[in-house]
C-alpha cells in the first residue's frame, strides 16, 4: 500500500511491518497505540521504525492512518470522564430544594 508520512511517499505491506517490528522491544504505551503480533507499540515508535524518519518529523494521525488500512489493531486515548462538580452542602440542600444559591 502507498501511503505519505511526513511529506514522503511509502509503499508499506502488512507482512513488511511485521518484519520491521521483529525484535524492536516494545516501549511504554502512555497515548495512542498500534497492536503489531502480540504486542503493543506506541504509534511514535512504529513510526520512526517503519519510516527510518525523527518523531517529530510526522505525525501520529499519520501512522494511525497507515497502520489502519494495514488491518493493524489501533487504539486511541482513553476516554477520561468528566470530574464531577462537588457542591458545597448548602449549594447540595438548596439544589435539592430547587432554590439557586448565589456563589
């Protein structure tokens, strides 16, 4: 598959990552992954191995891109929720009474 990474053009296979990847050891995931075999890379890293480019020379959507028309399992960030907003108890009573309290 032809694929442009950082202004450059790659003709990347599934079985020509896989090879690439052989032996690289895995660093920590902290954000976006890619599964390559049975284990998981950041994306930055299979870039960097893949392309032979810096990493801050492409992007991770780029990668990801790649990496997803491969049939390569790609995950994204874990979704966060939202802290919850803590009431003080007067504002919790006067909410519960239906009454706005002016903070």
């Amino acid at each position: 598959m032809r694929c442009v990474i950082a202004r450059f053009p790659f003709d990347l296979t599934k079985s020509g990552v896989l090879e690439s990847m052989k032996g690289v050891k895995p660093e920590p995931v902290i954000g976006e992954s890619v599964i390559i075999g049975r284990r998981t890379y950041p994306v930055k890293q299979v870039g960097q191995v893949i392309t032979r480019q810096d990493r801050r020379d492409f992007s991770i959507g780029e990668v990801l891109r790649a990496m997803t028309q491969l049939g390569f399992t790609c995950r994204g960030l874990p979704r966060v929720a939202a802290p919850a907003r803590v009431l003080s108890p007067l504002q919790q009573a006067s909410a519960m009474l239906g009454i706005p309290v002016a903070v």
